[in-house]
C-alpha cells in the first residue's frame, strides 16, 4: 500500500535483489568448524523400528557433532509426553529440568482446554506402523538426543544460544515443528522415517534417515540413508551413526539431499498457530 500496488511492489523488490547480487556474489566459502553446526533432530511417519535403528543411530551422530562443540535441537513435546523423565535426568541443573517439566504441564492444559488429550497420540499412520501407544513412540523418538547432557529448553522459534543439546517447545506436527528449530537456529535437519516421509524443509537441507531396508529400497530416490542395515546385521547403531555423522559434514560442504535434488521444501514452511484465529 505504501508503495503504491502489487506491480510496484514487485518492481521495487526485484531493484533490492539486484542492488545486492553483486555484494552477494563475492560470498566464498571458506572452512568451518563442526562446531558451527546447529543439527534440527526430526521423525516423522514412525515405525516399530524407529526407537531401534533410525533414532539411535541419529543418537550417535548428535553425540558425536555435540563431542566437536555442534548442537543439536530435539522438539516436539507432545511425543515427549511420558518419557521427559529421561531428560530431566540429563538436565545440567534442576531448573532446565524444571522447564521441561512444566511444558509438559501446559500441554496437559493446552490439550484440555481444546477438547483433547496428551495419549490421542500417535497417529493412524504410525499404528499402522506398528506403534500403539504414545508411550512407545516417546521412547523411540527420545532416542534421537543421544546421551549428552541437556543443557537449555527453549520456547517455540527462540534462538537456540548453547552449544549441545537444547529442547525445544514445538507441536507434534512435523512441518511446525521444524519451522521453529530453523527459526531458532537449525542450519541442517534429520529427518527419521519408518513409512517413507519426503520432508523437506527450505532453507536447510533435510537428511531422510530409513527406519528399513525394504521401505529404503523402495524409496531409494527419496532416502538419504538406510538405517535398517542395523536391523539386517550389517552394522552397529555406532558405525551407522557414523556413517550419519560423515554425511552431516558432507551436507554441509554442500553435497545435496535427496530433498534438495527434487526441489523439495519451499512449501513446508508452517509457523505454530497458537488458539482461536478470529
């Protein structure tokens, strides 16, 4: 309106990216330390392999990009709901403990006051794959945090300040969930998945970890990597983690996903709308 109509509008856009390309394009890229990385830990399509293979290998990866001074950012509180005791026990003081105690509490509220209830979870997707209980799923996607100590619980979108592992108070919903860990910092996500979800999530690459061989090998273009080899016997939770860890820095340098091959992402940004719309 200020500036006159949408023509107007758009024209005066398309003068500021052409004002600053060519500032732009002097940006080269230069080393950076692990250290830099700030990794969005997600799941989503769920499995009953999921807490065995996809989310512990995840695990190892965190431990190891947390051990090179990296963070990582675990989130959705309500598929959280009845394992935060696995947490708070890794909290670095009563207080961080304490916070994630009491969004478990508002949550309860929050679900209450809209006619639901914390244990509606999880969904018909994920029974199909072979979860029945929230219980379950929580275990499973806990998994994903590895073991290093808990160091700051966050709101939904605020930066994520300290290097290691933060939680952060985001929906179930995995496209909102994500939108606010790359709002708070998240320069990279892994994305576990049981069913063969193709989350992508511009602007930062999504890494699909499969729960299975045979759902990877029937969705090898979309899957970045197979964690079902744990399953198979072929390797350890610790030397897949590895293998996750390897592809995070590689991702990083700049190799592509299978996300980003496709083009995937650009629709998937979905902020957290919070009660009544009027």
């Amino acid at each position: 309106q200020d500036v006159g109509g949408s023509r107007k509008t758009v024209e005066k856009a398309v003068a500021f990216v052409r004002e600053v390309l060519a500032e732009s394009n002097n940006v080269r890229r230069e080393p950076c330390p692990a250290s830099e990385l700030t990794v969005a830990l997600q799941c989503g399509g769920s499995d009953g392999y999921s807490g065995v293979s996809a989310n512990p290998a995840l695990g190892a990866a965190s431990d190891l990009l947390v051990r090179h001074g990296g963070s990582v950012i675990l989130s959705e509180t309500p598929e959280t709901y009845g394992a935060e005791h696995l947490l708070t026990r890794r909290a670095v003081s009563p207080e961080v403990g304490e916070k994630l105690v009491a969004l478990m509490r508002w949550w309860e509220d929050y679900t209450e006051r809209n006619g639901a209830e914390m244990d509606s979870n999880p969904s018909p997707g994920n029974k199909a794959g072979g979860l029945t209980t929230i219980l379950e799923k929580s275990l499973g996607a806990m998994a994903k945090a590895g073991s290093t100590n808990l160091v700051d619980v966050v709101g939904y979108a605020e930066p994520v300040t300290k290097k290691g592992f933060t939680f952060m108070d985001t929906p179930g919903f995995d496209p909102v969930a994500a939108t606010g860990q790359v709002a708070g910092g998240a320069n990279l996500v892994c994305f576990t998945t049981g069913r063969g979800s193709v989350f992508g999530c511009k602007p930062s690459p999504s890494i699909k970890l499969a729960t299975n061989t045979p759902m990877y090998r029937r969705m090898e273009d979309d899957m970045d990597v197979n964690c079902g080899t744990i399953l198979d016997g072929e390797e350890t939770v610790q030397q897949c983690g590895q293998r996750i860890f390897d592809l995070i820095l590689r991702v990083a340098s700049g190799e592509q996903t299978k996300s980003e091959a496709f083009d995937f992402g650009a629709a998937e940004f979905a902020p957290w709308v919070l009660g009544a719309t009027m």
